[in-house]
C-alpha cells in the first residue's frame, strides 16, 4: 500500500492539516503522478485568506509538475503532441478535466464544460482526495490534458506552465496577431510578466507595463517591457510623451482585477483596440463602462478564465524554447518543503512575491 503525504484545506486563515491517506486503485483512464513542486497562485492565497471560496475540505495548490508513477487501465499512453508516455516521464497537466465532446469544449472553452473537473479546487470525498498540489500524489483523470515537459526546464520554472504561463498564452490569443503592435499591460504581477515576455516574443512593437508597485515594473523591464509606469502618476501625459497620442495601444491585457484599473486602461486603447481583461476572479464592485466610446472607438472587450488544451500546448512550447532568455527562477521563492506549506502561504501573505514554491 502506498500512501501520500497531504495538506488538507478546511477553513479560512486555519493552520491546514498535515496527514497520510492511502493512494487508491487506480480506476479506468487514471494515471498516478508523483508530485515533483508546485508553486502558490494568487487563487491559493486568495482562497485560504477567504477573498475567494471553495468547497472543503480540500487539497489546494494547481500550478504542478511531476512525475508519471503508474497508469490504470485504458489510461493514455500519448500527450498532446503524440508523443508516448510511460512511467518515469516528467509531465505537466492543465488545470481541468473535461468531455473532449461537451458542448463547450467543441465550442472551444472546455473549462466551462458541465462536467468540469479541476484540480486543487474540488473537495476531498471518499471517491475522491488526491486531486491537488500539495500533496505527495495526484491522480490525473480521464480527460485532462497532458503534455511531457523538457528535462533543461528547471522543476521551479515547469510548475507555472499550467496555470500562469497557459492563462496567458490564452489571453495572447483573444487578443489577436501582436506583430508590430503596442500593448499595455496593466498589473505585472506573475501572469503580468510572462505577458511582457510573450508579447515581446510574438512581435510586439512596444510593451508598456502599468502597476501599483514599482519594483514589479522593474522587474517587467526584465522580461521585455519597453517602458513602464506607476497607474497612480500622470500616466497620460507620459504615455503622451512617448507615443505622441493619447490612446496608442493596439492590446490592453488587463491582469489587475481591480475595477478602476479595468475603466482607466481603456482610455490609452486605440480606435478599433482590443482589451482582454483576466484579473477579475474575486469579488469587487461592477465596472462603470461609457458605451458611446466604445461604440465610437470600435473597441473590443474580451474577457478570460483559465484556457483551453490549445493555450497549454503554446505554453510549454514557450517555456520549452524561451525558459533561459528571461530570468523566470527569479521570480520564485523556494525555500518551502510540504511539511511547512501553513508557513509557505504565511510568507506569501506576509511578502507577496511573485510566487512561493514547494518542494514536494
């Protein structure tokens, strides 16, 4: 019998508990992963401080890489690129499971599908426990897509493909073709930066990056940003002075969530501009748009939640062939093992860096 270390969520700002349960029989399609790292997103941190809620008890913790361990029956032997998998194969796996023949996934968006399955968000029954990141196993389901990552892709860097780096190359496709345009984007935070590095990377003419910290733009510069600016300055007379109009942005990828920055940022969108806003996932006040200028502009407004299986497959292409061109480790603080995951999200909460990392 095997058995898998876990930290089980239960309640809002309560120490989670640490145990052992047995790792099942595998049923029909499964596939068992021995759990290499994972990183805290935002929605962790938000869901353990209640800004966001979750049915519990739970197992958080979704940006993971690990480790093929076994396979059950009639489980996929091929990822998404065709090539085979067996056990002792480092994979990484989207945030969702779902009916590749759902309504919603032929339209394009299976994490919307009705029989959605997501992992580090589903609540721990007896049918169902090893379904999150902080663990010492996951059991990946009929239906999630997978994909083996590179090997030179350090552990750190692999573990934000299937949340961060996918959501992003999602938003990157709403918003369109980036060859010789200007984008703005406004909150750089984590998915802010791997923003500025993939648009820098599809073509993008220039990348203005907008924040309330000025370190984070800083660290944008990094990672492609051409110019940046606090949102609090006189954002407009500079981008004035740079663009020589007022409105210059093509793409505004909107990360923030914040309701002002969502108004505000669509100022500096051009005529016939698109922005693609992501950030919004927790509650806050509804956004105060003026349709006479949207109309009048030809303004496009798209909105994101996590990706679909085409999103994934450009991220760890991207991660793949771009991993060492910018300083992704940086953005990682690693000094956490499982067994210290409560003082993991107090450092999170204390120091808000890009991201926590654990070692599993």
């Amino acid at each position: 019998m095997i058995y898998a270390k876990t930290v089980v969520f239960e309640s809002v700002n309560k120490p989670m508990l640490v145990n052992e349960i047995p790792v099942p029989t595998l049923a029909d399609e499964q596939i068992l992963i021995r759990n290499e790292y994972v990183t805290l997103c935002r929605s962790d941190i938000n869901t353990y401080c209640g800004k966001r809620t979750e049915k519990t008890p739970t197992i958080l913790g979704h940006e993971i890489v690990g480790r093929i361990s076994d396979f059950g029956e009639n489980a996929p032997t091929v990822d998404l690129r065709g090539e085979s998998l067996k056990i002792g194969d480092r994979i990484t796996w989207a945030i969702y499971a779902a009916n590749p023949e759902s309504e919603m996934s032929m339209k394009g968006i299976p994490q919307k599908s009705n029989d959605l399955f997501k992992y580090g968000h589903e609540q721990i029954t007896a049918l169902s426990n090893l379904h999150g990141g902080l663990s010492q196993y996951t059991i990946l389901r009929a239906n999630t897509p997978i994909l083996k990552i590179s090997e030179n892709v350090p552990v750190e860097v692999a573990a934000i493909v299937n949340c961060s780096v996918a959501t992003v190359a999602g938003a990157l496709r709403l918003a369109g073709n980036l060859n010789g345009k200007h984008v703005m984007i406004s909150g750089v935070g984590m998915l802010g930066v791997i923003a500025c590095a993939m648009s820098t990377v599809m073509g993008a003419k220039s990348v203005f990056a907008v924040d309330i910290d000025s370190k984070r733009i800083e660290v944008a510069k990094k990672f492609g940003a051409t110019n940046g600016l606090l949102i609090n300055d006189d954002l407009q007379l500079y981008i004035h002075e740079i663009y020589n109009q007022c409105a210059p942005f093509d793409v505004v990828i909107e990360l923030s969530g914040l309701p002002d920055s969502m108004e505000d940022t669509l100022d500096y969108l051009a005529i016939g501009g698109t922005a693609v806003w992501v950030g919004a996932t927790y509650p806050a006040r509804n956004t105060q748009l003026n349709a006479e200028r949207i109309i009048r502009n030809i303004h496009t407004i798209k909105g994101l939640h996590n990706y679909n299986s085409d999103d994934f497959l450009h991220a760890v292409t991207f991660i793949e062939k771009h991993y060492d061109k910018f300083p992704f480790l940086q953005l990682i603080h690693t000094n956490f093992s499982l067994d210290e995951a409560n003082e993991a999200f107090q450092y999170a909460i204390k120091h808000n860096p890009f991201r926590v990392g654990i070692t599993l």
